[in-house]
C-alpha cells in the first residue's frame, strides 16, 4: 500500500474522528457533565487521539522518504501532539493545495479567502474552548465562560488584544500563543490575497488602455495610408488626365 492510497481511504474517516473531538471536547467544556457521561466523552477524546496518532504512523511509515516526510509535515505532528489543532483536520477535504488546484485569478483568491476564513473560525472556537478549559476554576482566572473566552479568541487572532480578558495558567498561554501565529498567519495570507487582486486589477486596467490606445493609432494610421494613397493616385495621373471612360450615347436630335 502506497501513502497515496492509505490517505485515500483515511481521509473521510479522520474527518469524522475531528467532528467527533470537537463534539465531545464542547459538551465536556460547555456543559460540564457528571459521571458517567464525562466518562464517555473522555474516551471518544481519548479515541480520536488514537486514531490520529495510527494515521501518522502509517503515513510515517509509507512515506517514501520517512525522514522528509516527518519535516515537511509538521501539522500531521500537532495533530497527533495538539488537541487544540485537531479540529483543523475537518479542513481536509478541502486543503489549500486542493484550493488552488485547476483554478486561476480571481478562483483561487475567492478560494483561498474561504479557506482561510474557516481555518480562523474552526481556530478561534477550538482555542477557545481549550483556554476555558484550562482557566476555569483557576486562582485569578477572568476567562470563566464560553463568551469570555470566544470574545478573548476573537480580538486576539485579530490581533487587537484589549486586555480586558488574558489567560493566567500556563496551558492557556500557550494556547493564547498559538492563536497569535494563528492569527499574523491568516492576517498574513488575507492581506497577500487583497495585494494580489490589487496588483492584477490596476495591470489589467493599464493593459486595456494601452490596448485602446494602441487601436486608435492604428485607426487614424490607416486612414492617414489610405489618404496617401488617393493623393498618389492622382498625382500619378497629372493635372491633364481626363476620365477616359466610354461616354453614354446622347439621343440625336431631329432636324426642324
């Protein structure tokens, strides 16, 4: 079986471990259920954690180069080593090399765009709900609700960052600091994008009067010729020349 083949067939079924971790990790957040049903979404966590920790070794495996493969892949890595990051993986279907696959121009913009925007949104909820997570119940702690913590996300990835809500534990700031490179990276790729329809538009635009410009030219040139020619034409006939063609035959007149 070639890695090909193995994320052919793995692809779907790690989309749906996601959903499952995202489902489970928000009502286990959220909701705070006793046992035995906090039991339960444990171990569909704990399961979800599996499975994407058997697909990277398969995939580490498979690889042709094993050693290349584990450098150039370092979000298979953190999917495996962080649970924040695994929701991303709902994004598979749709990976940016997907994106901007058989698409030019203005596609791949729009495309892009998209992505990046549901890469923030899934992002921001998931961070979100790990920080809460981490900061409820802490000494100090000013994230102890789910819109505390979605408003913390949110002005954070923007990177605006009032400072009216922080996190105060170790594990939420490393989860506040992955949500900052989060954000510079999508902030990053949206302005990229703008900067490229900017550029192609303003070089369409010039590239089309420059056109129109050119084709009046060559209009006015072509009249310019033919009116040459005209006045060739009859100096080359001189001021004597007469039209020799047959004259009409004019009705004779009787005589009175």
């Amino acid at each position: 079986m070639t890695q090909e083949t193995w994320q052919k067939y793995s692809e779907l079924p790690l989309v749906g471990a996601a959903f499952l971790f995202l489902a489970a990790y928000s009502i286990l957040v959220i909701a705070e259920p006793p046992d035995p049903y906090a039991a339960v979404l444990i171990f569909v966590l704990g399961a979800t954690w599996l499975a994407f920790g058997v697909d990277y070794i398969v995939k580490l495996f498979l690889a042709p180069r094993p050693g290349r493969w584990f450098v150039r892949h370092p979000l298979d890595l953190l999917m495996v080593l962080v649970p924040v990051v695994r929701p991303l993986r709902l994004l598979g279907p749709f990976s940016l090399r997907k994106v901007m696959d058989r698409a030019s121009g203005t596609a791949i913009r729009a495309r892009v765009m998209a992505y990046v925007v549901a890469s923030a949104v899934i992002l921001i909820y998931t961070v979100a709900l790990s920080v809460l997570g981490f900061e409820r119940g802490a000494p100090n702690a000013n994230i102890t609700t789910m819109g505390d913590a979605l408003w913390w996300a949110t002005v954070t990835i923007a990177t605006v960052g009032y400072g009216d809500y922080y996190p105060v534990t170790v594990p939420g700031r490393w989860a506040a600091a992955m949500l900052m490179v989060g954000g510079i990276a999508a902030l990053g790729m949206v302005t990229a994008t703008l900067s490229s329809w900017l550029v192609e538009s303003v070089s369409a635009a010039t590239e089309q009067r420059t056109k129109a410009a050119e084709t009046s030219k060559n209009e006015e040139l072509a009249r310019l010729t033919a009116r040459i020619e005209i006045l060739q034409d009859q100096l080359a006939r001189g001021p004597g020349e007469t039209d020799t063609s047959p004259a009409k035959d004019k009705p004779r007149q009787e005589p009175g």
